[in-house]
C-alpha cells in the first residue's frame, strides 16, 4: 500500500506525510503561521533562549576569553553564537536603562525648571534694583543740570547692550551665544515669528544649515524649557553607538594583536566582551531599580571587574604571557577610552541636539 507524499513549503523536497518533521531541512511538516508561531521564531531565531545560552552564560562570566577562542577553533555549535548572545543581553540592557533613563530625564527637567523660576526671581529684583537706581539717578541729573550726564550713560547704556548681545568671530562656523532671554520672552509672547527672534538671537542671513540648525534647536529648547528632551534623545543613541563602537574595539584589538588572526577572530572576541559588559551593567541598572541608590564601592567594584576580565580574557584568547597581556590590555583600554569613546559621546551630544 502506498503511502502519501507531501512537499515541504521549506525545501520543496517531497517526503512521506506521516513524517512529523521534513527529513531534508527539518521544517515542520503542518506549521501554520499564528502569532504565537511568529513570536516562539523571533525568540528561537535572533535571541535563541535554549539550553546553549544558559551554557554559554556561566563561561561568559567567569572563564574571560573562552567562549571567543571555542568558538574560532570551530566548536560553534556546542555554544551560543555571539552575535546573538550580544544582541540578547544588549537588549535585556537597554530594556532595563530606559526605567532609568525617563526617570532622570525627568529629574534634569525638574531641577531646570526650578533653577529658571529661582533665576527669573533674582533676576526681578535685580531689575527693580536698577530702575530705582536709575530714578535716583535722574533725579540727580535734573538737580545738577549737567548736560554731559546723559550722553555719557547713553554710552553706557549702549555699551551694556552691546555686552547684551551675541558674540560672534566667524558667522558661518561658529555660534556663541549671549543674548537677554527676557527679551527672546517678549518677542515669543507678543507672537514673533521665529525668523525674528533668530536674527535677535544672532543668526545671519548667509549662516549654514548647520548653523541655522542649532539656533532652531536652541529656540525649541528655549521654548520648552526642557534639555530632558535631549538627554533622552542621547540614551536613544546609545544602542546603536555601542553597536558602532563594536567593530572599532575590534580594530584596536587588530593594531595590537596583528599577527593574531584575521580581523573576524577579534570581532568575534569584541562580542562576547561586549556581552560581558552589558551583562554587568545590567546588574548595576537592577541594583539601582531596587535600592534607588548606587553605592560608589559597587560601581568601582564592577568597573575594576571588566578591566581585569578584559586582562585575563586577552591572555587566554591570544596566548600572551602575564606581562604582554596586561601591557596590551592597558594599553588598549587607555585608547578605546580617552580617544574613541570621548570622540563617539561628542558625536552623540550633537546629534542628540540636532535633532531631539
């Protein structure tokens, strides 16, 4: 009696229909497509939470090095591939940080908000302070009748105003300002356009567009009286800095260990590294989630454990002795710390901004 034969919507290759399971690919055989089976392939694919991760977890934390150099003598199976153990712990990062990050975006508002409102107070009294000197003076004038009185306080007058107003050296690359806010108010409030109060502000006809990019942000910031806008607009770029950052601390590995392997070899170590950094940071962000408050031993503590993971990691990875391996290890922390990652953070700070 013969049996029936279906065709694999994977591989089209035919197989018996009594199989639960194509023998070719492995492709179930009767796999509708519901949102639970869309989900449980979005975790099995890109996360992959099997018995590999919570295999790979424990080496990750305690064996520095182990699972990169398992992984480029070809054991990659036995294992979690470290593309996928770095995007699932970044993730669970990230996921954690943005409890963090809205909450302190918030207290930054709050705290700018009360400054300007102390500020606008001291800054009343200091106006009232002036008109009755002011009056004192005019008073005194009218006494003296000293008709080189006024025109000498004209140029004061006029010189405070300069001293009021922006300083600029080069009008199409630099931007400082120094302008009256209570001024910039009055033109928002009696409903000046925005051209407006850019010119009063100091922006030039012929300026950039980057130029006139940070005016506009600098009036939107104005208007709203909000930097947490950018702060978190900062945090949102982290993900995709740290994953740029990624490949560049590869390179450094590369200058350093040249005749070490190709360049994949150190990618593939930069992975788990990185793995292992967002892992404790993780443990700093659920420390800070329960107890509210970080004790500066702890972040020390944690801080101190990635440079000396990163030592013993580089030594065991590359098969240098103790010297080499802590001399290399300073040597490209010392870079990716006081070159790059300053560069990247600037980098950060003025799109966060342009762009909030």
């Amino acid at each position: 009696m013969s049996r029936s034969l279906i065709d694999c919507h994977n591989c089209s290759q035919r197989f018996e229909a009594h199989y639960p399971f194509c023998p070719y690919c492995g492709m179930k055989a009767w796999d509708e497509l519901t949102l639970g089976v869309l989900f449980n392939n979005t975790i099995s694919n890109y996360f992959s939470v099997d018995a590999r991760f919570f295999k790979s977890f424990i080496p990750l934390m305690f064996k520095p090095g182990f699972l990169a150099k398992r992984f480029v003598e070809g054991r990659r199976l036995l294992y979690l591939h470290p593309t996928q153990i770095y995007l699932f712990i970044s993730v669970v990062f990230f996921f954690l940080f943005s409890f963090i990050s809205r909450k302190q975006a918030e207290n930054f508002d709050t705290v700018l908000k009360n400054d300007i409102e102390r500020s606008h107070v001291y800054l009343d009294s200091l106006k009232q302070k002036q008109k009755d000197s002011l009056s004192l003076i005019t008073i005194q004038q009218k006494v003296d009748e000293h008709p080189l009185t006024v025109p000498i306080d004209q140029e004061k007058t006029k010189a405070q105003n300069t001293k009021a107003g922006r300083l600029k050296s080069n009008p199409k690359s630099s931007v400082i300002f120094e302008f009256n806010d209570f001024e910039i108010d009055s033109m928002i409030v009696s409903g000046a356009s925005d051209i407006e109060i850019y010119r009063k502000m100091g922006m030039e006809d012929d300026d950039g567009f980057v130029v006139q990019r940070i005016y506009k942000q600098a009036l939107k910031l104005f208007k709203n009286k909000s930097v947490g806008s950018i702060l978190q607009a900062f945090y949102d770029s982290v993900p995709l800095a740290m994953f740029i950052l990624l490949p560049i601390f590869a390179v450094i590995l590369k200058l350093f260990y040249f005749r070490k392997g190709r360049f994949a070899y150190h990618l593939v170590f930069s992975f788990y590294f990185f793995a292992f950094i967002f892992t404790m940071f993780s443990l700093l962000v659920i420390i800070e989630l329960i107890w509210k408050s970080l004790p500066g031993w702890i972040i020390t503590l944690v801080m101190f454990s990635i440079v000396f993971y990163l030592f013993l990691g580089l030594k065991y990875f590359y098969g240098q002795g103790y010297l080499k391996s802590f001399i290399k290890s300073s040597a490209v922390i010392f870079v990716f710390l006081s070159i790059v990652l300053p560069f990247a953070f600037a980098i950060m700070g003025l799109m966060a901004f342009l762009f909030y």
